[in-house]
C-alpha cells in the first residue's frame, strides 16, 4: 500500500497548505441567475401593484423572496435531515 505524499493541512509558517477554490457555491450562483434574469424586478413590480405604502412594500417584497427561499432550500433540508452519513 502507498503512502500519501501530501501534508495535511496546517498554519505554521513554511508549511504546505491546500488552496481554497475560488468556485461559487449554489446559493450565490443562483441568486446571480435571478438579478440576471430580472427576478428581484419582478418581485418588486408585483409588491409594488399591491400598495403604495413603501412599509407594507418591503415587506411584500422579503416576504415572497423568504417564500421562495424557503421553497428551494427544502429538498436540501430534508437531506440533511435523513441522509444516513458516512462515518469516517
């Protein structure tokens, strides 16, 4: 059996380190689809045609993002919660 080479990770000086990837995770690559795709727009648009008050706006406009939100996080929660892991 061969031995691994690498050196795990560590802070003192002079040490190898493993880089931290510069890659988005799911959240913020989908929160950047929506502004791209003009979905914080149409939010606003809609809270907007139901009152005038810029209060009662806002909290149309969080209360559908919090839904939504909630709505796609779900699948990810109920994995969480069962998944059977693997011990390591």
């Amino acid at each position: 059996m061969k031995r691994s080479t690498a050196k795990p990770n560590s802070t003192k000086k002079g040490e190898w380190t493993r880089p931290v990837p510069l890659v988005l995770g799911s959240k913020p690559r989908l929160i950047l689809i929506v502004i791209v795709g003009g979905g914080f727009a149409l939010v606003d648009n809609l809270s907007r045609a139901v009152s005038q008050n810029i209060i009662i706006i806002s909290l149309i406009f969080f209360g559908i993002i919090g839904l939504f939100s909630d709505l796609i996080n779900i699948p990810f929660t109920l994995y969480d919660t069962f998944v059977i892991g693997k011990k390591i």
